[in-house]
C-alpha cells in the first residue's frame, strides 16, 4: 500500500489538475455547484452498485469519480467572495477534522463509551448542543423515501426513542396491516386513508428491519436484482423455443417462472 507521503502527493495532483480543468477546459469551465449537484447523485448510486456488487476494482474507481467531485466543489467554492461565505479545499477539510474531534469524546476528550449505541447517542446529543433544534434536521429532505425512513429511525434512536424488543415493532407491524384492510375493506374506500396506512405498513417494516440486523433498501435491492435475472432467465427461455412472452397466459409464464427460480437461486 502507499505510504502517507504518497497519499498526499496524490492528492495534491488532483488539485493541480482541477486548477487545470477549471481554467483550460470549456466545461469544467461552465460548471456550478448546481450542474454537478445531479451528476455527483448519479456518482454517488455508481458507487452503491458497486459496493452491492462487492467490486472493489469498481469501489476504487467510483471513489476516485467521488473524490473528484468534492474537489470541484471547493474549487467553486474558493471563487466564492470570503465575505459571502467562501471557502476552499483546506478550510472544507480543517471543518470535517474539527467536526470528528469534537462528535468523539470518547476518543479526543475524557467521555467513556465502550459500544456502538452510546457512539450514537452522544453523537446526536453533542449536535443538539451545537444548537440544532432537532435530532432530524440532519436527515436530507431529498434522500429516498425508503432511505429517510431508516435514518430518521435510527435518528430518534440516538436520543432514546425506540422499542424494546423486535416483538413489540413486530406487533405494530401486524396492526398496521390489520389498519391498512379496514381501510381497503370499508364500504367507501377513500384513496388518500388507504394510502396513509400502507405508508404506515412501510414504516413498520422498515422499523422491524431494524431490530433483525437487515437494511431495508439493500435488502430490497437484492430481490430486485434477483427478480431481474430471473425475469430476463424466463424471457430467454421462451425466446429460445421460438415462443412470444406477450401472447402466452400466465400458467404458461407460472411455468418458467419455475424454472428461472430453480436456475436463479440468489
């Protein structure tokens, strides 16, 4: 592996070649914190793929894609008049150092915490402090929906809020189903009510995800991915007997379906 010095030598060829791009390439030239806002999402769920494909040749590039990014941005943000804020590679780096020393305590300072939960729950306490309002202002507003749930979870967990034990959020689980028929049993089904309590169903699960160790949007990507090739396992089946996927029943899908599980396990 390279050494500390090689780290930073590296890191300081980045920089040179940002001020490269910035001044000599027309659209580097162009950019905006706003132009790369959406590319850096996209870079950002590259990166995801590859960490659920385990490729860390992949990991390492897309890394390298990230790094790039925040390096742009300070970039911007060292053009930006001091007066309204600006900033650049060094002040952006000093902020996350000082923000880490003062978030561990426990590591820089003389508070005790010998498991991952007091972590966390001091964490949220110590932002509290540095005067935010709540323990959820720091959740996104754009994150995914599926995503936001489990962070503001484990948000309010932080500082206390939670169930005991995985049967108590399982039981809420079951009420909220048993919510969500009555919704869809009633005799005048109003969509809005029905649409309410199946985001409370979601909710549960996500909850109950929490307390059996698995993380919901990762979990469901699996079975999207498994769903996927199983899918496309079927279409190639019935390609193969010169069959059209369109105008067969769905017995006739049931069948390969079958044996696309049967090939795609996992």
């Amino acid at each position: 592996m390279n050494t500390r010095a090689q780290h930073l030598e590296a890191f300081g060829r980045l920089l040179d070649i940002m001020d490269d791009l910035r001044e000599k390439c027309p659209w580097d030239r162009k950019q905006t914190f706003e132009s790369l806002r959406h590319l850096t999402i996209e870079e950002t769920y590259e990166l995801a793929d590859a960490i659920l494909d385990r490729d860390v040749e992949e990991i390492k590039r897309e890394t390298g894609d990230l790094m790039l990014h925040m390096v742009f941005y300070a970039k911007l943000g060292s053009e930006v008049p001091q007066e309204e804020g600006g900033y650049d590679i060094a002040d952006a780096l000093h902020a996350i150092c000082d923000k880490l020393v003062e978030r561990h305590p426990h590591i820089y300072g003389d508070v005790e915490a010998n498991d991952e939960d007091t972590v966390k729950a001091n964490w949220e306490k110590l932002k509290l402090k540095e005067g935010k309002s709540s323990v959820l202002e720091g959740v996104p507003q754009s994150l995914p929906s599926l995503v936001k749930a489990y962070r503001i979870q484990d948000k309010v967990r932080g500082v206390g809020f939670d169930w005991e034990h995985p049967s108590q959020v399982w039981a809420k689980v079951q009420e909220e189903l048993g919510e969500l028929r009555a919704e869809l049993d009633a005799e005048e089904v109003h969509a809005g009510r029905v649409a309410d309590e199946f985001g409370d169903v979601l909710f549960a699960l996500i909850n109950y995800a929490r307390f059996v160790d698995v993380n919901p949007d990762e979990a469901l990507e699996r079975t999207n991915r498994r769903f996927i090739a199983r899918f496309q396992h079927l279409e190639q089946a019935v390609r193969a007997e010169g069959k059209d996927l369109a105008s067969m029943s769905l017995a006739e899908m049931d069948v390969y379906w079958d044996k696309a599980k049967a090939a795609v396990a996992s």
